[in-house]
C-alpha cells in the first residue's frame, strides 16, 4: 500500500529585504516517502506574497513582507501532501550594522596613510 510522502523543513525563515526570497537562495523542503526514492520526488511551489505596512512585527523582527510558499510533493504513484513555508522579509535596523572599529587613535589605532608623489617628465 502506498501513502503519502512526508515533508519537512517548512518552517518560516527570516531574510534582509535586499536578499535572495528565491528557494534556491532560502532552502527547499525535504520529503521522503515508502516506495519513492527521495530523488524521484517530485517539488512544486507557489508562492503569494504580501506587502506589509510600517509598524509590523513578527518574532521581534520589524518585517516589510511576506512571502507564503505552499509546497507539494508528489510520489511516483501520484499521493501527495503539502506545507506552507513563510519567508519574512525584515528591515534592516540599526542593530543588523557592522560597522569598522573606530581608528581615531583614541578607540583604536589610527590608520597611516602613505603620501604618493607624481613627478613630472
């Protein structure tokens, strides 16, 4: 007898608005099945997405829009199941910035900055 293959690894994921949203960059789910080699299974998805307004939260993470993909997997025999994975597109805050350590010679180091001369010929 032959049962739906499981799926797994559609949870939600947290990407900078200027990133990839793509599968390819954000991660495709895994499946497995009783008569179907997880190569020959086969992947599809559709995605919605939604424009979020100024002032929307999710986990902690002030958020611009959402993308929900719903996932199918299908076997060989045709017996499928789904999962809906929502990627969150988030704003970048002050806090998500790496900035360079400070060389003023007080915090750090200054840099030394070797003068160049051009001659003329």
């Amino acid at each position: 007898m032959t049962h739906s293959p499981t799926i797994n690894n559609c949870g939600d994921h947290f990407i900078f608005c200027n990133e990839d949203p793509s599968p390819g960059a954000v991660g495709f789910p895994t499946g497995t099945d009783n008569c179907t080699a997880p190569g020959n299974l086969d992947f599809n998805h559709f995605d919605t997405e939604t424009s979020l307004g100024c002032g929307n939260f999710q986990n902690g993470h002030p958020v611009l829009k959402r993308i929900d993909r719903d996932w199918t997997v299908t076997d060989e025999h045709g017996n499928s199941n789904t999962c809906l994975q929502r990627v969150w597109l988030k704003h970048i805050t002050f806090a998500d910035i790496d900035f360079p350590p400070n060389r003023d010679n007080i915090s750090s180091p200054h840099l030394i900055v070797g003068r160049t001369r051009r001659t003329s010929i």
